[in-house]
C-alpha cells in the first residue's frame, strides 16, 4: 500500500517533501458491526430523553475516526461526552426560552433571526474549533485558529454581497470560504496552507447549471412520454408512472450536481493542500462512480425507512478514503508539538467554552 | 496479574514504542517498555476512551502520553465495568429488539412522555408571562376574526355578573377567571372560548341563539370555565413549545425551529383543544350544574343548539370537522352530557 516514491517525482517535489511516501487513505469500518453499535446507541438516547445522545455521539465518532488510517496509523476522536452533552443543554436552553417569549411577543422571533445571522460564525468557528482540537493522529492534534471576523467576513459578507450581484460572486465567494478554513487548520502546531483560483468554481458552477438545465428539460420529455403511455392503461396508472419518473429525474439531479460540485472541488482542494515539510494530498474522486453511490445510498436509505443508514454511511467512508492519498514526509516520525506538550498552557486554553461542542456539522 | 503487550505513544509526540501495560496491584497501572523493562509511565491518574466492539483500548494519561493496545480480552479492573456497553452494541438479538422498540417508544414519548413534561412545567410559568399570553391573543383575534361586541354594555354587565356569580357558587375556583369579553364574530358563529391565562370570549351569535335557554348559554361557560380550572390553554401551548424543541434537537437545525415556534404562535389562536381535554371540561360543566341545581342536560341543549346553528349533522364526521375541529366526535359528547 505505501511503496517509496519514485526518484523523478522525489527531485521534482525535493524543496517541500524531502522524502515522502504515498499512503492512501483506509477505512476499515464493518456495516454489521457499525449497525449494531449505531441501533443500540439510539434506543438507549431515547430510553434516557436524549441525554445519552452526547454519549452515542462520542461512540459513533470514535468509531468512525479509529477506522480510518493513514500509513496504519488510526485517528482518535477524543471529546468527552460530557462536552457534548453541556453544549445541547445549553442548546435546549435557548429554544426553550425562544419558544416561550415567542408566545409573549411574536416579534421576538424576527430579533431571534436577525441575532441568529451574527451567531452563525460563531457557531461555526465554534464547533471547527472543539472538532480539530478533538482529532488527533499519532497522539498530535489537529487545532484550528480562524477567528469571529474571519467567518464573519467570509461566510456572512461575502454571500451578502452576492446577493447584490445575482449570485455572481457566489463561486468566488465559495473558493474564499474553503480557502478561509484550510489555512487556518493546524496539525502539531504546522498550518496547512491552500491557494486556490476561482476559475474551477466558476467553470464547475456554470457546467451544473447547463447539466441541471439538460437534465430538466429531459425529465419534461419524459414525463410526457410516461403520460402518454400510460394513459393506455388509465388514468390512474399514467398519473403514479409519471410521479416515478418525476421523482427518479428529480433524485437524481440532486445526487449528480451534489456529486459534481463535491468531485472536481474536492479532488482540486485536496492537490492543492499542503502541510508544509510534512504532507500533501491526492484526491481523484470521479463523479460516476460518486454519483452512483449517492443515487443508491439515497433509494437504499429511503426504502428501508432509514434503517440502512449505517450501510450507506460505511460504504461513502470506504469510497472517500479510498479516493484519497497522503504523502507524507519522514519528518512525521519525529514531530512533537510544543504547545500541546506544555500542558499547563494547553488546559488554560481549553477552559470554559472553548471546551463545549455547539456542532453544527 | 495483568500483563498487556501494546504500544506506549509519547506526550504529544508521534515517537512511539513496543510496551507492556501491567497492573501489579488493583488499581495501580505501570507501563513497561517491553524491550528494557523501563517504566514510562505509572500511576492511579489515567483516561480511558470509549471502548467500542472491533475498537483497541486506549488509556490517555495525564502528562498527554498514551497507551494502546488491540487486546482488549483482559482489562484493567477499573475498567471492567467499562466493557458493558460494548457487550450490549455487539450483540444481534439486542439489534434486532432495538429495531421493534425504537418506533414503539417514539410514539410513547410523543404522545404520552412529552405531554407529561410539558404540564408539570405550567405551575412554573411566571404570571406576568400567562397574562400577556391573554392580551396578545385577544389582540390579535380582534385584529383577524373578532369585531367590538354589538351587545348593549348593559345587557354584558348583567350577564357577566350573573355568570361570575355562578361560577363563585359552583364551587372553589383553583385558577381565578381573568375577564369575560364579548365579542361579534360573523366568521366564527355561536361559540365561546377560552385563553390560555383565563380570559373568556363569549361571541354575540351565542348569546343570541341561546337567548331563551340561559342554562344552555350558563352550561357553555361553564365548560370555558373547565379548560380555566385544568389550564388546558398553557398544557397546550407548552406541549406545542415541548414538541418544537423536541424535534429541533432530532433534527439539529435551527431553521426548523423557527418555523415550528412561529407556527405554534398563530395555530393557538385557532384555539383547538384535544379530545381528552375537551370531554375533561365537558364533565366540568355537568358537575357544576349539577352543584348549582340546574339540569344537567342544559349543556347538552346547548351543544345540539350550536351543532343546528352551523347546519351540520352531528353524526357527519367530516362535515363537524370543518366547524368543529375544536369539537370532536359531538354526538359522543352530547350523549355524554345527556346522561
Ligand atoms: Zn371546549
């Protein structure tokens, strides 16, 4: 699986990677034991009102992070479900109070909304922040250093200012916002860096555009066809066989502009990541074989009334991991993180809120 | 003695070693490089993750160091308790068990479990909060449905004085009635309500179709005054607020509460109390008629009244549902309050 890289390609990245080694990415999660482990978790969250679900989080997690290696090497998902469980306490709290003063004065609802807008960064920084300090790989963590103007900047003003432009600005503003997250994500105290030009996310916007476009105007014809087919065999039978057709066409639009945009953004992110001296990535995920993964994750989820959830999440973890190939340095056998290492320090970082999850993901 | 062979990973440092975690006495951990026999760490002060079927266990220690180990057929003892939970997720019987109750018990929860919770929050709500809940209601009926009363203020002031002197008589009032207000409402017909905080609205087209029954039209307050003396009003507005965040923490999205919440807002105008409490203030009303020496049957009179005024026949299901969606099954209720 992880075989030295050869002596062109080795010269070629020389200043960055001195030596590095491929290491695709594996997932080695089982969906009969993920399903048990994932059942269990829910009936126990609902016998307990909801309280276990902090718990249910940390165990789905840390099922999920242990099973995917690099170089054989698991991640760990390190939160304690006591942070999970402050976090929707609070949640609950503030719906709550939301929910009552709303009876005593509906306008509260359109200041909830508005205050809302300006808590969204916060939120997000939040819980960016709790996920990377909670992953760690080969006992260093990951850590995170945006800050409140940043994503205020990035994921409220831009998007605003799209607005004013017909949505012209959006794929820019989407490249500012990946851009924006990867340069602010440590691992050992190295950040990651991206640069990225806007003309992928314009292209990619505008062939989904054209696709959805194509794809519409197909499902009318076939509609059409349906219903006059159908109508052969009655009205009834026309009306329910173009529902299904409807609703295949409308399935799969989703499914294959979700998968485009993920692929081509996705696979030119991830080879355009680099951390420096230590690591750079590959991602060639196609959007075929993507799109097919969706397309049956959603109909097997779907017809199983959600119970083939854990099915569809294990085998879209296997095929991203396997899309996806790090190389790494020699300088990750010997990388210690000086922050992290003084302990005192890191404790007086992680006081009070920064230690409580708010996911929003 | 228990003795794991495993790997001990350095303070934040992705240097890692062969090592040996054993437990010399209860409670005691030593973890041994399993070369030279060195002690790397030792001590009573460590973190373990959670243990998961297929999963090695790992123990964090406080200095940032840790030991993990796939071997998880023997563990330390302050950790045996640990594994049940991994047990219970590894086993299929429980699965497929899981697969039956979990539907059961969301029905529970949602029918039985959250109404529960919600009532035994309304002794707490503040005061200040229910009386507000009246006016902003009243305020906004007035401004849709409701028109000032065409009444003389006479003819209110006789009627509302000889109600509340009614009401004194029927017995203790647990909740005190706010007000009774009159109202024109051409939309809504012969009806009368009440507000969550114990505000009374009596429309003129009652009063005028029960102009020459006044036991009739005293049987129907009574049965207002029911849903006062239980709060059905607050039970209803904070099972709705319970199922808002209920279903905001299911689905984990904001955006979805607001909806619920601002839903739940204009929905309790339209006032429609469930069955239960409905038949709970019917009983209300016949019990103190019975206290006030009328007939029993005036409040039954005075349902077969408002059913003949909407011009729907009471065994039509579907035809009361859109008068009476408040009201449900009423020629139940009227056998009920005949008896
Ligand atoms: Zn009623």
């Amino acid at each position: 699986m992880s075989e030295p890289i050869t002596s062109v390609d080795a010269l070629s990245a020389a200043p960055v990677q001195p030596s590095s080694t491929r290491h695709i990415v594996e997932f080695t999660g089982d969906a009969a034991e993920f399903f048990r482990i994932w059942i269990v978790n829910i009936l126990l969250s609902i016998v307990t009102l909801g309280i276990y679900s902090a718990w249910a989080k940390v165990r789905t997690n840390q099922y999920l992070y242990s099973h995917t290696k690099i170089a054989g090497h698991a991640f760990r998902y390190l939160a304690n479900p006591i942070q999970i469980l402050k976090g929707r306490l609070i949640a609950v709290a503030i719906f709550a109070l939301i929910a009552v003063l709303n009876h005593f004065n509906p306008l509260v609802s359109l200041g909830v909304s508005l205050l809302m807008l300006f808590a969204f960064p916060w939120l997000l920084l939040q819980s960016l922040r709790f996920k990377m300090r909670m992953t760690s790989y080969r006992n260093v963590r990951f850590g995170f250093h945006g800050s409140y103007g940043g994503f205020l900047k990035y994921f409220i003003g831009l998007p605003v200012l799209s607005v004013f432009t017909m949505y012209l600005l959006m794929p820019y503003a989407l490249k500012r916002m990946d851009e924006y997250v990867y340069n602010n994500v440590s691992y050992g105290g190295r950040r990651s860096t991206l640069s990225l030009e806007a003309g992928t996310y314009y292209s990619t916007a505008f062939k989904i555009i054209g696709m959805s476009f194509a794809i519409v105007i197909a499902m009318v014809i076939a509609v059409m066809i349906t219903a006059v087919v159908g109508s052969m065999m009655g009205e009834i039978a026309s009306q329910v066989l173009s529902f299904i057709v409807a609703g295949a066409f409308y399935i799969g639009l989703a499914v294959i502009s979700r998968a485009m945009w993920t692929c081509v953004i996705r696979n030119y992110t991830y080879n355009n990541l680099k951390v420096e001296q230590l690591a750079t990535f590959e991602s060639n995920m196609e959007v075929i074989s993507y799109s097919k993964l969706l397309f049956t994750n959603t109909l097997l989820v779907a017809f199983t009334l959600g119970l083939a959830y854990p099915w569809a999440l294990i085998r879209l973890q296997q095929y991203r991991a396997s899309c996806t190939t790090v190389l790494l340095s020699e300088e990750i056998e010997r990388l210690t993180d000086p922050l992290q290492q003084d302990s005192s320090a890191f404790a007086e970082e992680a006081s009070d809120l920064y230690d409580v999850d708010f996911a929003l993901t | 003695m228990l003795r794991i062979e495993g790997v001990y990973l350095q303070p934040a440092s992705t240097a890692h070693q062969a090592a040996v975690l054993i437990e010399p006495h209860a409670g005691w951990l030593e973890v041994q490089d399993a070369v030279t026999g060195t002690v790397l760490w030792q001590g009573t002060d460590y973190h373990a993750d959670e243990l998961l079927p297929g999963l090695p266990l790992r123990l964090g220690f406080a200095d940032g160091s840790c030991f993990e180990t796939s071997n998880t057929s023997q563990l330390p003892s302050k950790l045996k308790h640990h594994a049940k939970l991994s047990q219970i997720e590894r086993s299929t019987v429980l699965a497929l068990l899981a697969i039956v109750l979990i539907p059961l018990l969301c029905l529970w929860t949602y029918f039985r479990g959250i109404p529960a919770l919600a009532y035994s929050l309304v002794p707490h709500v503040p005061a200040a909060v229910v009386a507000s809940i009246d006016e902003q209601s009243l305020f906004t009926l007035d401004k849709t449905l409701l028109e000032a009363s065409k009444l003389p203020i006479a003819e209110q002031t006789r009627l509302r004085e000889q109600w509340l002197k009614d009401f004194n008589q029927a017995g203790s009032l647990q909740v005190p009635v706010k007000a009774i207000e009159f109202r024109d409402a051409p939309e809504v017909g012969a009806n009368a309500f009440a507000l969550p905080g114990g505000t009374i609205v009596v429309t003129d087209q009652i009063v005028e179709l029960l102009k020459d029954q006044p036991d009739a039209l005293l049987a129907v307050l009574l049965h207002e005054l029911g849903h006062v003396q239980y709060q059905h009003g607050l039970k209803t507005i904070a099972q709705s607020a319970a199922n808002a965040v209920v279903l905001a923490v299911v689905l984990g999205d904001l955006g979805s509460l607001q909806e619920v919440v601002v839903g739940t807002a204009t929905t309790m105008v339209q006032a429609s109390f469930s069955r239960d409490f409905e038949l709970q203030a019917d009983t209300f009303s016949t019990q103190a008629l019975k206290q006030l020496g009328k007939s029993p049957n005036a409040f039954a009179d005075a349902l077969k009244a408002i059913v003949k005024s909407h011009d729907v026949d009471p065994n039509d299901e579907k035809g009361m549902l859109k008068y009476f969606s408040s009201h449900p099954a009423i020629a139940e209720r009227i056998k009920n309050a005949s008896n």
